[in-house]
C-alpha cells in the first residue's frame, strides 16, 4: 500500500478518537448533567480544528515545501465536514426534532445560526464536489468554488465567538489562527509568491552546513 494512502487511513483513525470518546462518555454517564450540549460542542469544535488544520497543509507546502502533505487536504477536509454533519445533525435532532419550521425560525431570528447554517452549506457543497469526477466536470470553475473555504471559515469562527457569551478566550484564539492563515494567502490576491522557509534563511547559512 502507497505510503500516503497509509497516512491518510492513520489520520482518519486518529481523527476518529473523539467520536468513539464521546460515545464511551455518553454510555457511561461522563458528559455532564448536559449530554447533548457536550456532544454539541465538541463536534463543532472538532470540525473547527480540522477545518483550520485542512487550511494549514497549503502554507506548510509553500514555507517548507513538504510537498508530501498535499493528499491530506482532501482527507482533513472530508472529516471536518463529518464533524460539521454530526454538530448539525446533534442539533437537529436533540434541540429541533427535525421540525423543518423551526429551524428556518432559528436561522432567520438567531445570527450565529444563521453564518453557523451558511458555513455548514458551503462544506456540504465542498464535501460533494470533492471527487475526480467533479473535478473534471467544473474545471477552472471548481478551484474557483473550492476557494469559499475561506468563506467557511470565517463564519465558522463568527458563530463560534457569537455563541460564546462569557469566557471568549478559546474562540478568540481560534480566531487569531484563521486570520493568519487567511493572511498569508494575501501575497497570492497581488500576484506575489509567499515567502518561504529557504527565502527567510540567513546569507551563508547554506555554505555554513554543508561546510
């Protein structure tokens, strides 16, 4: 088996680690006095991680040319959207009873629903046109599509930090990693290269290790 195909199913075992905790802390009674709100949060959040971690492949590629991270975009990407389909369908289910109806009520009267709702559409739209066949049917239009990414993570922070009402700390924080990474996709909007681990290297550096 490719080295690569490899790593991918390590990473989605790996990623599967939290789900099969909240599973064990559900059956034994280790979530709290509020289950579904634990269970909740931490989909949300675990779609939030790896959403910025799928993000962070392309600069790692760029600053130190580890080329070799390029198939787990997809894969990151594809398990953000599983965490996001679980955080939506735990809300659905518990909060709503998939009464249709009130969850138009909720994305029209409740703001962090609605870019919460609206950034879970944009993965959803991602997640099917993931494949080869998609890729090849919209051509230059699916990079273009592919680029509200960005789209998606911006109001997943936003709902993130409008849900928070107390301690603001931990999306905030979520939020200083979506900028940056946002930020250095800033060079591209100009035409200019980013910069790279070997353009930041002192003069003689080189010379001095292989000396």
């Amino acid at each position: 088996m490719p080295r690569a195909k490899t790593g991918q199913m390590i990473t989605v075992l790996v990623a599967m680690i939290p789900l099969l905790g909240l599973v064990l802390g559900l059956l034994t009674g280790r979530l709290g006095a509020e289950p579904v709100e634990a269970i909740t949060h931490e989909t949300g959040e675990w779609a939030l991680r790896l959403l910025i971690l799928t993000l962070l492949i392309t600069p790692l590629r760029q600053f130190f040319g580890w080329n070799a991270l390029a198939p787990y975009r997809r894969t990151l990407g594809l398990l953000c959207f599983f965490y996001a389909a679980l955080h939506f369908a735990t809300f659905l289910t518990f909060d709503l009873s998939w009464r249709i109806d009130d969850l138009l009520t909720e994305i029209r009267e409740r703001p962090y629903i609605t870019v919460g709702f609206f950034s879970f559409m944009i993965l959803c739209a991602l997640a099917i046109t993931s494949t080869r066949g998609w890729i090849k049917r919209l051509g230059r239009s699916w990079l273009r599509l592919h680029r509200l990414v960005y789209l998606a993570l911006v109001l997943a922070v936003v709902h993130f930090l409008w849900l928070v009402k107390v301690d603001r700390l931990e999306p905030l924080v979520y939020a200083a990693i979506a900028s940056a990474l946002l930020a250095w996709r800033l060079p591209l909007l100009f035409g200019r290269r980013p910069l790279t681990y070997a353009t930041l290297r002192r003069p003689g550096e080189k010379a001095q290790k292989s000396a």
